[in-house]
C-alpha cells in the first residue's frame, strides 16, 4: 500500500541524502511530499547538486495526513529545529509509532523534540555525543531499526542500507 511521506527539508540539506531515498520511495509507489517553510520555494543541496521546489508550507500540512517522515541530513536538519512548528511536526510522528527515516544529521529533529530517549539509533559522527546525552542507545551502524517505526543510517555511503530498511518498514 502506498504510503504518504512528509520530508521536512530546507537549504543546505546533504543532497543525495534527499534524493536516492526520495527516489527509492517514489519508485516503491510512495508519494514523498517536502516541507519547508515557504511552498513554491527552491532549496538547495550544500554540494550544489540538487535544487527541490518546496511541495508545502508547514503552515499548510498537518502530521495527521502522512504516513511517515524523511528526515534527510546535512545543515537543513539543525536550521528547522530552531523552529517550533517542525520540531512539534517531528514529535508528532514518534508520539504516534509512525515510520520516521533519518540519516546523518536528520536525528537532530528528533533530538530538539525529545523523542529520542531510551531508543537505539545511530546518526554522523559528530552528533553522536548529542544522541547520547538525549538518552540514546548511540549504535555506530550503517543503519538501525528501532521499535518497527525508527530507522536511522550515519552517512551518504549507509544510503543502500538505510533505503532497504525504510521500505521494509513503509512496505509493512
């Protein structure tokens, strides 16, 4: 069956952190819907490779009406959290055991929400003191599975790993 997935996303994203997993849903039949804070938008990846047009406004969606939340890496993730209306979105997600896919620095929505204590999940290097101190269970892994619901992967080159378990979960 497929699934509506809300990407909260913004400028400075990891670029193939977006698009392989976006690309790997819509394949599967999934319908991958970015948020950001302006609809019509154009944000762009830190490597200069990708540019997305913005599907919606955050102002304009409600976590209700999706069935799972990307959280792709790079800076985009630790803009958004320094804005309430994601972080809530975020929580959303976790609070209601719904599929939550994020990868490198895409924890770190999850971490401002507080959603992550007593979880295990992995995340980059450099946000893995931050993941610990948040009440994480941190696992230095290509990916990890928590709880039928969260699945988190390090880094670009964790991406074949990181989709083959998010379809899974999506698939279920």
């Amino acid at each position: 069956m497929s699934k509506k997935i809300a990407c909260l996303i913004t400028d400075m994203f990891e670029d193939v952190e977006y698009t392989e997993p976006a690309n790997a849903f819509r394949q599967d039949g999934h319908e991958v819907i970015t948020i950001e804070k302006e609809k019509g938008k154009k944000v762009k990846g830190k490597q200069g490779e990708a540019e997305i047009e913005i599907d919606s406004s955050i102002d304009e969606v409600k976590p209700e009406n999706f069935d799972a939340l990307l959280l792709p890496g790079g800076f985009s993730p630790d803009i958004l959290r320094a804005d309430d209306r994601f972080v809530q979105f975020a929580k959303h997600f976790m609070d209601e055991d719904k599929p939550v896919l994020a990868i490198c620095h895409g924890p770190q929505l999850l971490i401002t929400a507080k959603s992550l204590e007593g979880r295990t999940a992995t995340g980059f290097k450099s946000i893995a003191v931050d993941m610990e101190y948040a009440g994480v269970n941190y696992k230095d892994d290509e990916v990890v599975v928590c709880c039928g619901q969260l699945v988190t992967s390090r880094q670009p080159d964790d991406i074949p790993a990181f989709n083959r378990e998010s379809l899974k979960i999506l698939n279920k």
